[in-house]
C-alpha cells in the first residue's frame, strides 16, 4: 500500500491519544469544499511505500501511541485491512477515517481498528452534489457502525448551503439511535471550488442550535467550533 503524505504527530485526529496521521491517495467523491482535493482528485508522485512507513511508525513509538488512516478515501484502496493488520501486530491503536461509500471494506477493516469516523456530508439527496449518484452504500455503512461494539463517530461538517437546518434534521433521521455525532465548523480555506472560499461560515450559536436539534437522534453530540 502506498500513502500521499504523513503527519508526525497530532493531537487532535484521535481522541485522547497522540498520533501520527497517513493520508491515501484518491476519493470516489468530488466534495467543491475539500482541503485535501489535490491527493482525492490527481494524487501525485512520489508516494510514501507501505515498509518506509512501518519503519518510520515504529521509529515513533516514544511519541506516539496510535495511527489514523485518512484520505482522500481509505476504504477505496482494497488491500487496507491488511495494512490495518499491521499496524496491529506493530501494536498501535488504529482510527480509520471513511466516507462510508465502500462498506465491505469497511466491515473488514473493523477487525483491526479500535475507532471510526464517518462522514456524513449533507443529506441524501444532495449527495449528487458531491459526485455520487447512489448512496445505497453510505446508508449500509452507517449501519455496519450503529449494530457494531466497535467505538464510532458519526461527524459532519456545517458547510453553508451544503448543510441547512433541513439536512441536519434528515441526517438525524438517518443516524438515529448512534452514539455520537460530531458538528465541525467549516473552514473557507484551499478548498478545490473557490465559490467556497468566500462563503461565511455558520456562527456558534447557530451550530449550538443545530447540535440541540440532532441531540434529539443521538446519545451524544460533539461540537468542534
């Protein structure tokens, strides 16, 4: 397996642990508002190898005490579980980012990672927006999480027109019964449509009103504003 890129350390992409992060290359979605669009949309040479990035790992293990898998898209990249599995057996702590549009991987990967956030990016049917035309897949994904022990968020992030009070409600709808669901504020910054970069993000006390209303879906509702 290869990777776009490698955060040393992090304190804030794994719950209450210190991490390195491992970005892979390519997304099936096209989301206008995207940081990281240039390794989801035309990911480029020269990429990080699986065995350098083991070495690396274990070089780190002073500092850091887990590994998030992010992307671009992880799931899309069949051999991940096995990769998984060797962040295991170097026995690091391991969260998987995901979109949630490849749940056969998904649910195999659960065997090796102990936390999964998933992306719910606006309601269902605006997800044409972002380039996909079924969302069959999302909603099995959501699912696999929701029957499973393994710890999971839920997490959207409050882009203007994309996320309206009326897509949360219907995210709601969709999630209902999970454990937690994250809101995280929108950043107008490097995004792959610039229309995005001039939008004016959601104030606190709007997201505020929102997490109030999904609280009514969910156990436990994070706001990262």
């Amino acid at each position: 397996m290869q990777f776009s890129g490698l955060q040393k350390t992090s304190l804030l992409d794994y719950p209450d642990k210190v991490a390195s992060v491992l970005f892979t290359p390519g997304c099936n979605l096209r989301c206008p508002y995207c940081h990281n669009w240039k390794i989801a949309t035309d990911p480029q040479p020269p990429f990080l190898q699986e065995a350098a990035i083991l070495e690396i790992l274990e070089g780190r293990k002073k500092y850091i005490n887990a590994v998030v898998i992010t992307g671009g898209e992880p799931c899309m990249h069949k051999e991940l579980p096995q990769f998984l599995a060797k962040l295991k057996e170097h026995g690091f702590s391991v969260k998987l980012d995901t979109n949630g549009f490849y749940p056969a991987i998904l649910k195999e990967c659960l065997n090796y990672v102990e936390y999964v956030a998933l992306d719910i990016k606006t309601s269902l049917e605006k997800y044409k927006q972002l380039g996909a035309q079924d969302t069959d897949n999302l909603q099995k994904s959501i699912d696999i999480l929701k029957t499973n022990k393994i710890s999971y968020e839920f997490r959207t992030t409050i882009v203007p027109e994309l996320v309206t009070l009326q897509d949360l409600i219907n995210i709601g709808e969709l999630i209902k019964g999970s454990k937690i669901h994250a809101l995280q504020q929108f950043i107008p910054e490097n995004t792959s449509d610039k229309h995005y970069q001039a939008l004016q993000c959601y104030a606190p006390e709007t997201i505020n009103e929102f997490a109030d209303m999904l609280s009514k879906y969910t156990e436990k509702v994070i706001m990262r504003i």
